[in-house]
C-alpha cells in the first residue's frame, strides 16, 4: 500500500478482540443478581459442560513501559498464596452458581507476570481447576524469559501445557531500556531451546513494532534472532500508545521518540516480509506460523476463533475470566472482574463473583459480533438482507466502494471479503459496520489501527 493510503486509514480504532469493545458495554455497573440471572439462563447452551478458561496472575516484579494489561508491580512473593487461594474460591463459586461441575477444554495463564509464580502453587490452582478436563485439552501460559525457571516449565509440562508464549518485544538495547524491559538474546534462547526440549509443542514469541527508538536495523536484526530460534508460531503486535488510559507507564519516553504512520508501517511489513520468505504464514491481525502449527491450519480452514485471549482454535461461546480484572464471555455478552487487588479479595472473601462491569448483548450486537469476528479471522463474511449490515447496504455502500477502489475490500451483494493487501487494513472496515464507532468523540478512546 502507498504511503498516502496508510496515512489515510491510520485512524484511531478498536482492537476487536471483543464486540462491542469493552469501552462500549452497557453494564458500567453489572448487578450481581442481573449477572448471575443471565448466567443461569446461558447454561442450557452450554455443550457438556465444556469451557474456557482464562487465569490472570496481575503480578510483576518490575513495570514495562510499553505493557497495556492490569498489572501490580510487587517483589514481595508473599502475595502468591493468599492469591491462588482467592481463584480457586472464585472458580468454585462459578461451578457453585451452575450448580454443575464445569469441564476445562482450554486454559490460558495470562498476566502480569504468570512465572511471577512458584511452580508449586501454579501447580496447587491448575490441579484444582482441572480436576474435570477434555481428553485432547489446549492449555498456555506466558512466560517471561528473566523469570521463567526450568523447574516451572517441567511442572507445567507435567499439569498438561503444551504451549507457551515467551515475551520478547525487541532485542535492541536502547529499545529495551526505553521500555525497561532488558533481557539478552541468550537469555530468550536458553529458555526456549529448554521448552523444546522437554516437550513443549508450540512455542510462539511475542514481538512490538513501533516501539521508542525502534528502528528498520533493530526490527531486521530483532526479526534475524528471532527466525534463528524458529518459534512455531509468531506475534507481532502494534504497540499502542495510550497514555491517557494507562498513565504514567508510557510516559516514560517522549512521543517524538515513537514512529509513526508510514514508518511504524513500514518496521511491520519488513518483518513480515522476512517471515514469509521463510516459510511462515499469515495467521489472522499480527500473527504468523509454521505451516503445520494447529492455528495456521484453522486459518486456512476457516476454522479460527476469536477471544479475549486472542486467536484460538477453540470454538466455545463460555470463557471464564478468574483474577483480578479478567474478563469472561458468555452468549449473553461480557463481565469484567474488579481491577484492584485488595478489591478483588474482599470480594472473594464475602463469597462473590468479583465482577463489576459488563455487556448485555442485543440482537444487533449478536448479529455484528459474528460479522466483525469473521472478518477478524477470516478475512471475510456474508450477510444477508434482513440482517443489520443488509438493511443499511445503502448507507454503508459509499464507504465499502471507497475500500474498493483503495485496494482493500472487494463487495458484492450479501459478502465482504478483504484483499491481501488491505489485510492490515481490517479494522478500518469493522469501524464502518459499527454504529458505536459512529458517534462522535470528544477524546481518544483508541490506538492508531496501522
């Protein structure tokens, strides 16, 4: 795409790794009885008990600069039990208000800092929460190559993990002290060399462009190191620079030290350029695997899914979110768990689910999840005249010939369907099929889409 297109397009826009984006739910405040009502009713839609569950372990022992999660910085490791005491609570309360033993086909242990951890007392929440578990289970955890010990990898293994995500970013030094996350290149190869080697089956790495001081030399040598270790599969997120809702965290570099617009663009499609030439795929936004990787396959089979934690193969409509600020998705909608620590513990102890916000879906949010997810995952998707997408074609139609004509969607009657090119591109696309993207904002509610 020519440099006028991507400045064109590079417009503040949801992640859509939810719809609607958290920032237009409409429970700000989700009653608990309304919440637990809503769950009771969703139950019969559950497939043999079967659901997701996502971990959130908020800790770390140092602040990363560029990080946009829910985070605690700590050293002390005394939190730990008192902590993993509160989700086996909160996990037992889910079952509780089912009134069914609840069975684990997916697990992901997100953060924070998951081996922030002791091996022992990850090993004390995964063998409580699986004790009913699918024959073929897809669990995954981050790992942070300075905190990542053999001994936490050998007993994840052990629990049942298959995947691991270590946290890469850039291995530029000045890169790297701008975002106060400094770990060598031998440090990220010792700890996956050890995963392969005990058995680990997917191994992905997480890269940023867009990065302070990130330049074309430190993304081709980040990218050279990286395709040296040759990880199953790779992230390659944007970093989102939003200050105003994340603090002091990423103020610790100037905005003129960030690149922007063609040139951020342009630290994206040298990488990807050096991926593909190596054999990996495009999966998805953002990410890349081996041909054989279970998720390149679903992309080509239009198989892939969707959720807060990312790109799955799983296909469940129930993700449980247990932790401090975890977010939880039912057919209903969204519910978001409180986002202080001590908040989150005192609700646990007075024996409450700890949410406090969250999302009602109605017909119209039903009917456009399904939409913005396959053109999320699929690149493409189908509507029909009746549907919402169908009954403002006419109104949507000049924006939809304007993609054309740039290169970035092909429309005809009833189906969307984004070009290669304008795959980066796709969030754009969401925007004009949102009507909450639609009214005007008084202040930034989103990162540049490029």
């Amino acid at each position: 795409m020519t440099p006028e297109i991507i400045e064109k397009y590079n417009v503040a826009s949801p992640r859509y790794t939810s719809y609607p984006t958290i920032l237009d739910w409409n429970r700000p405040d989700f009653a608990l009885n309304e919440f637990e009502s809503e769950l009771k009713s969703s139950f019969k839609l559950l497939d043999e008990n079967k659901v997701s569950v996502y971990v959130h372990l908020p800790f770390c022992e140092s602040l990363c600069t560029f990080c946009g999660c829910h985070k605690h910085i700590t050293k002390n490791h005394k939190v730990e039990e008192p902590y993993i005491d509160a989700l086996i609570k909160e996990w037992d309360n889910y079952q509780s208000t089912f009134g069914q033993e609840l069975i684990v086909e997916e697990l992901h242990l997100g953060g924070g800092t998951p081996t922030f951890f002791q091996a022992e007392q990850l090993e004390r929440l995964i063998k409580h929460i699986t004790k009913n578990r699918t024959s073929e289970v897809a669990y995954s955890f981050e790992g942070h190559p300075n905190h990542t010990s053999v001994e936490q990898l050998e007993k994840l293994y052990e629990l049942g993990f298959r995947r691991v995500s270590f946290g890469v970013q850039d291995y530029n030094e000045k890169v790297q002290i701008a975002i106060n996350r400094v770990q060598p290149f031998e440090k990220v190869k010792e700890v996956t060399e050890i995963a392969r080697k005990i058995g680990y089956e997917s191994i992905s790495h997480d890269l940023v462009f867009g990065l302070p001081f990130q330049t074309k030399e430190a993304m081709k040598d980040s990218i050279s190191k990286t395709i040296s270790l040759k990880p199953d599969t790779i992230s390659l997120y944007s970093y989102a620079h939003v200050p105003w809702v994340k603090g002091t965290g990423q103020r610790g570099f100037s905005d003129d030290d960030i690149p922007n617009g063609d040139e951020k663009r342009a630290l994206y499609e040298l990488a990807k350029i050096a991926l593909l030439e190596e054999g990996y795929l495009e999966i998805g936004m953002d990410h890349f695997g081996l041909p054989n990787e279970p998720m390149t396959i679903a992309m080509e089979q239009n198989k892939l899914n969707r959720n807060f934690m990312g790109y799955t193969t799983a296909k469940t409509d129930f993700l449980i979110g247990l932790g401090v600020s975890a977010i939880s998705e039912f057919p209903f909608g969204y519910a978001q768990n409180v986002k202080s620590v001590k908040e989150y513990h005192e609700k646990i102890d007075r024996n409450e689910l700890p949410i406090f916000k969250g999302h009602v879906h109605s017909v119209v949010d039903k009917s456009l999840k399904k939409h913005i997810k396959s053109l999320m995952c699929n690149f493409e998707t189908s509507y029909c005249p009746s549907s919402f997408i169908g009954k403002n074609e006419v109104k949507f139609l000049p924006k939809f010939k304007e993609f054309e004509s740039d290169g970035i969607l092909h429309w005809e009657k009833g189906k969307l369907r984004i070009t290669k090119e304008g795959r980066p591109f796709v969030r754009n696309v969401c925007m004009t099929i949102d009507p909450y993207c639609s009214s005007k904002q008084d202040k930034p509610r989103f990162s540049k889409s490029i």
